[in-house]
C-alpha cells in the first residue's frame, strides 16, 4: 500500500461529502476501517468504494422505465 492511496479524516470527509465528524464516528463505532500510523489516522481509498458500493441503491423501475421522484 502506497501513501497516496491513505487519507485523512477530512480528505475521506471532502471525497465522500460528509463531514469529518461523520468519519470520526463510523471510526469510532467501527464502520469504516482505518490504517494507525503512530497516532496518526488514515482510511484506505478502498473504504471509500466500498462505502460508495455498500450505499448504492439501484433505480426503481416501472413499466420499463426509471420511476421519476
């Protein structure tokens, strides 16, 4: 694993659109797997796909087409 692919708290925040606080407390509760580097915090990109996968909902569809909200 290269650095480039670990990120802090508030980049994982900016990539996802949440705030940190949000990160803090998945951190916390053991939603999100981190990587401990002294005492420095940092997420794998891949917990960002997959945060991304676990969320995807797939459109509804209705006689053949995507239901319109």
């Amino acid at each position: 694993m290269v650095t480039g692919e670990l990120l802090t708290i508030n980049q994982t925040a900016e990539a996802l659109n949440i705030s940190p606080a949000t990160v803090r407390a998945w951190r916390l509760r053991g939603k999100i797997t981190i990587v401990k580097i002294g005492r420095a915090v940092r997420i794998p990109r891949s917990e960002i796909k997959r945060i991304i996968r676990q969320g995807l909902q797939p459109a509804r569809v209705l006689n053949g087409q995507p239901e319109v909200a």
